[in-house]
C-alpha cells in the first residue's frame, strides 16, 4: 500500500493548520493543477464585465463617459463634458452596482457618497461637510462623485420650519452647477426621485434621468449564467428555467441572494469532506431556493415605479426598457 502522501493532503493540512501563508508556489501550482480543480478567489474589479445585460446603458456612458475622458483633447475641441445621469427606479435593480462598475471602467478618481457622509448634529455643519467634499473631489480631479440615496441628500424645500434643510440643499444646487467645468462628473442614484427638489433636475445639474427597470427574462437568465460561471456549478444548469422561474417581481439582489443560498447550501455540505474537490451547486438546488424566496418587488410597487416613470421619462414611451444585472 502506498503511505506517501499527495501534494494536495499536504497543501490542506497546512491551511488547516494555519500555515496557509507558508505554502511554496510549488505546493499551490500542484494543488492547483489536480483536476477538478478548486476556485480562487479575484478581488480584482472588471467594470462591465462584471454586469450582465444592460447593453443601451453600456453603450451610452462608453460614448459619454469613457470615451471622452479617455480623448480629453478631442472632447475640448468638440466642446463637450460628460453629462451628470440619475439612475433611478426599483430597488434592488443595479442602480448602486452599475455606477460603481463605471468607475472602474473610467478608471479615474472615485467617490461614493452616501447621506451618512454629510450628516452633522451642528448647525450649518452637513453644508461645510458638502463643501468640503466637492473641494476634494476638485483637488483630485478628475472626479467621478456618485450620490447614492440622492433623494434623501436633496429633498424638496419647504417652508421656513426647515431653515437649515433648505440651506443645506441650496449648498448641494451651488456645488453642482455645471461641476464637470471643475473635472467633477456626477452620477446619482434614487429609488424616489418624487421628492428631489426639482431644481436639482435641471440641465446643468442633472443633464439625463435613466430609468433602471426590473431584469427582464435574458437579463435574469444572463445574470444567473455569469454569477454561477464564477462558482463550482453543475454545467447542466438550465438558465432559461431558472429566468422563468424568478419572473413576477424578482430584482438583481434577489437573484444574487437565491444563487448565495443555494452556495450556502452547498458549501455546508462539502465541509465533511475537505479532502476531496469541491461539490458544485445544482439545478434542484437553485430551484429550492427560488421555492423559499419571495420577489422583494410587488405589483403594486411595480405600477407605482411606472407612474413615476411617465412623469420624469415621459419620452421614454415605446422604448425598450434598460435591465441591468450584477453578480
């Protein structure tokens, strides 16, 4: 009988041991090499590889966006700049996702600012915290500034009960216009841009309102083919299947949740059995999980989002809609 032992008993051994750092590129090239083989994981960020579907909205910020910071002579002879979008319907839907995979395609100075961010308990305290963002985002221009939750940093003004609200909003207008002369570009994103105080929608400070729409059926079945093509999954999976299976309300996130619970699943179950390749997440196992999930997004929620949409994109009439999906 033979004692030695293999390459990959040593590699584990010393990962559950706590050794793993003193792994020689050897042992990890041997490892790596005993089919199947199991998957490493990248942080690395790939912008709109990363995003499934949402082609129109790919091909509008490559012309708007990359390309033209990318050609930055040509775009000043032309007399152009990237124009400020808000992405805007249900949640869940990419809104967040997609803007920060812009980033990266664009690949310069990024800011993702949340309400939090401006937040103060002093009085005129979120209007210098407002201020100063923008001056940093100057000073290390060119910058992209993403606003999420936009409606709760800009809301409608009122009457004189909100005194220092309304200052604090008049400061965001100020700061916005035409910030793209100062190499600041900005994206915002909303799931209620009913109550973002209109002046903010103007051209200048919102130039383009982009209406972000529940998956469609190839988006979802889009998005269940690239999330899974980055885990150990069956090959037999039946992505149309699973697309139809999360018609009726189911967002992005959704998705993405019911593809982590299924992974969940499966990665409990291979625990017992460390020293073999790792199990890979089935089809039955995907539809179990669709079983025990819920669409976050109702109909009646779905007919509101419609209303809103015919107010702000009333043009949009006709089109197709733009479904974007992310893993």
């Amino acid at each position: 009988m033979n004692t030695s032992t293999s390459p990959e008993k040593e590699w584990l051994k010393k990962i559950q041991s706590g050794k793993a750092d003193t792994v020689s590129s050897e042992e990890k090239a041997a490892h790596s090499s005993t089919p199947p083989s199991k998957p490493t994981t990248s942080n690395t960020k790939r912008g709109f590889k990363d995003v499934a579907g949402m082609e129109e909205l790919k091909k509008l910020i490559t012309e708007s966006f990359i390309n033209v910071l990318n050609n930055r002579e040509m775009a000043k002879a032309y007399g152009i700049q990237p124009p400020s979008l808000m992405f805007y319907g249900p949640s869940g839907c990419g809104k967040t996702y997609f803007a920060e995979a812009v980033a990266q395609e664009v690949g310069v100075n990024f800011m993702k600012i949340v309400p939090d961010d401006i937040a103060s308990k002093w009085v005129h305290g979120t209007q210098e915290k407002i201020a100063e963002l923008f001056k940093k985002a100057e000073k290390n221009g060119p910058t992209l500034m993403f606003f999420d939750e936009f409606d709760a940093m800009v809301p409608a003004r009122t009457g004189e009960d909100h005194h220092n609200q309304n200052n604090e909003v008049n400061e965001f207008l100020c700061m916005m216009n035409n910030a793209s002369e100062k190499g600041i570009y900005i994206i915002t994103a909303t799931n209620h841009p009913e109550n973002i105080d209109k002046a903010a929608l103007r051209t200048g400070r919102i130039d383009e309102m982009i209406y972000i729409d529940m998956p469609d059926n190839a988006a979802r079945a889009s998005l269940f083919r690239l999330s899974l093509s980055k885990l150990p999954a069956s090959e037999d999976i039946d992505y149309e299947k699973l697309a139809m299976l999360t018609s009726g309300g189911y967002s992005c996130s959704d998705i993405c949740y019911i593809i982590k619970t299924a992974s969940r699943k499966v990665f409990n179950e291979s625990l017992s059995h460390k020293d073999e390749p790792y199990k890979k997440i089935t089809q039955l196992q995907l539809e179990d999980a669709i079983k025990h999930k819920s669409p976050s997004v109702s109909q009646r929620d779905l007919r509101e989002y419609e209303r809103i949409r015919n107010e702000f994109s009333p043009k949009d009439e006709g089109r197709k809609q733009i479904t974007i999906g992310f893993h």
